[in-house]
C-alpha cells in the first residue's frame, strides 16, 4: 500500500461533534489541520488539546456567515500550513419550527451558515487558498440526509441541505478533470451536541419529553441507533485517500439506513 502524503487540511466548526471526529481522524493520519468556529474560548481549547495529542492542529475563530472572517482564516491557515489541498465544509446549525412563524432572520441564518459558507469558502480555498492551481483536491461538504428528503418543521434547515447537495454535484462535475473531487457526506442522526438541541428543540414543539422524542427518531433508523461522529469522519477520512479519486459528484449517506437514497 502506498504511504498517503501530508496534506493541509481546514475543517470548519471543528470544536464539536463531526468537525471534532474528522480533524482527530486526519490530523491522527499525519496531515496539517487548521480550524475554526465563532467561539473563541473553544477554538483555544480545541487547538490546545489536541496540540497536547501531539497532532498538527492549529486554527483562528471563524465566523461562516462573514466574507471577512472567511477571508481572515483562509489566509491564516496558508500563512501557517501552506496552500490548501483538503477543505472540509462542516459548520453548521439546525433550525426550523412551523413554517408560516419563520421569521427573516431565522431563515437567514440558516441559509448563511450552512449554505452560503459552503460556496464563500470554496471559492476562497479556491482562490486564496491556490486550491485551483493544483492536481489534486479534496472538498467535502457535510450536508444531511435532510439534503435528501423533507424534514417536518425543517423546511430552512432541509433547504440549506439541499442547495449543498446541489452545489457539491455542479462542482464536482466542473472540477472532475482538474483531479479535484467533490462530495457532500450526508449523516443521519448522528450523537453529537446538535443531536442534543435538536431533541430539545422537538420536546419544546411538541410538549413531549426529551427521552420520549430519542425514542421516537430511534424507532425510524433501521441499524436502531444514532451513528457516531467517527464513524462520520471515518467516511471523510476515506474521500481524503488516493483510492477515492474516481469519486466525485457524489452525496454518500452515513445514517444506519435511515436513506435509501
Ligand atoms: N448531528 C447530527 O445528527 C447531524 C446530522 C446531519 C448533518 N449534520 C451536520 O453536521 C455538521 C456538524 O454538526 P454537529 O452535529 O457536529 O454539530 P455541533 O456539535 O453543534 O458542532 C457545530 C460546529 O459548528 C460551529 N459553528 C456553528 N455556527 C458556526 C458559524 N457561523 N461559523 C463557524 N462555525 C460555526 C460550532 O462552533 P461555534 O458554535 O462556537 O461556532 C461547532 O464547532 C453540521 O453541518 C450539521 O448540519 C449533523
């Protein structure tokens, strides 16, 4: 088997949950990680600890919803790591509720963070990030099955997922003969800090409780539980190697068959 090389890589929102697991995995692999999130107090403890493990992590607080901090933190990773080779798109928010109450500003902010900051960091990778000049690359876009299929009271949410499963096909498509590949990872339900609010958001909605709400989502996935944010990272991992450069285009589910789509 041949060895892989050292690649830069930036994960977005990687203090929790899935951005976490994938910058552990790749980092763990020997490649260069810079990260980023709105917290700074998060983003110093995340760098801090995972200095600690020995892996070659560093990061910036980063806000997606703001050309500005887009721009500040791609050009401070390529300052400290080197032009950009793998960008991992996995900032992002839940949201929703009964569509005819959704305000402006609700579905703004959706739409900004989770999808709009996957096509400003693109480019920027792109550009700033010399991206464009090379031949080889990674993008990979953390999407949702709820990119696949109607989330009730997720219209938002749903909609942002979508338009990333879009944007990730045209791209890949475009970027297919450059040996850059691009592909959108579609979890499921996946136990994270999210999951977390998501559960309690839904106990608000609906007047039921929180343990009778996991149950509920428990019961409509086949494999009968949450998949775990490394199993996740495990199938951005995989899209990082040399092996996976005939995939592209492509939206890949990780759900324990909650879509068979
Ligand atoms: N968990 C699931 O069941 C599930 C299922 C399908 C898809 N996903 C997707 O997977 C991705 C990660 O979700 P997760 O469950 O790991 O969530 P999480 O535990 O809430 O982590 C989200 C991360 O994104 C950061 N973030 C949020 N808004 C940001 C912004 N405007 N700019 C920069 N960073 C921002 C957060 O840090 P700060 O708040 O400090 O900025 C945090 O680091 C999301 O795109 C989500 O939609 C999750």
């Amino acid at each position: 088997m041949t060895e892989q090389k050292s690649r830069v890589v930036l994960v977005t929102g990687a203090t929790s949950g899935i951005g976490l697991a994938v910058t552990r995995l790749l980092a763990g692999q020997g490649h260069r990680v810079f990260i980023g999130s709105r917290t700074e107090d998060k983003v110093l403890a995340t760098v801090k600890q995972l200095q600690e493990e020995q892996l070659d992590v560093d990061g910036v607080v980063l806000d997606v919803r703001s050309g500005d901090s887009i721009r500040g933190f791609v050009q401070a990773a390529v300052e400290r790591f080197g032009t950009v080779d793998v960008l991992v798109n996995n900032a992002g928010i839940p949201g929703g509720g009964v569509t005819a109450d959704i305000s402006d500003e609700l579905w703004d902010d959706i739409i900004d963070t989770n999808l709009n900051s996957v096509f400003r960091l693109t480019r920027e990778v792109l550009t700033t990030g010399g991206l464009r000049h090379k031949e080889w690359g990674r993008i990979i876009n953390i999407a949702s099955t709820a990119g696949k299929q109607g989330v009730v009271l997720g219209a938002p949410y749903s909609a942002s997922k979508h338009g990333v499963v879009g944007f990730t096909k045209a791209l890949g498509n475009e970027l297919a003969p450059t040996g850059i590949t691009v592909n959108a990872v579609c979890p499921g339900y996946v136990e994270t800090p999210m999951a977390e609010r998501v559960r309690q958001n839904y106990s608000r909605l609906s007047g039921a409780p929180e343990a009778a709400i996991l149950e509920k989502f428990q019961a409509k996935i086949p494999l009968g539980r949450y998949s775990t944010a490394e199993e996740v990272a495990g199938l951005v991992g995989y899209l990082t190697t040399d092996t996976a450069a005939s995939i592209t285009a492509q939206a890949l589910n990780v759900c324990g068959g909650l879509g068979n789509f």
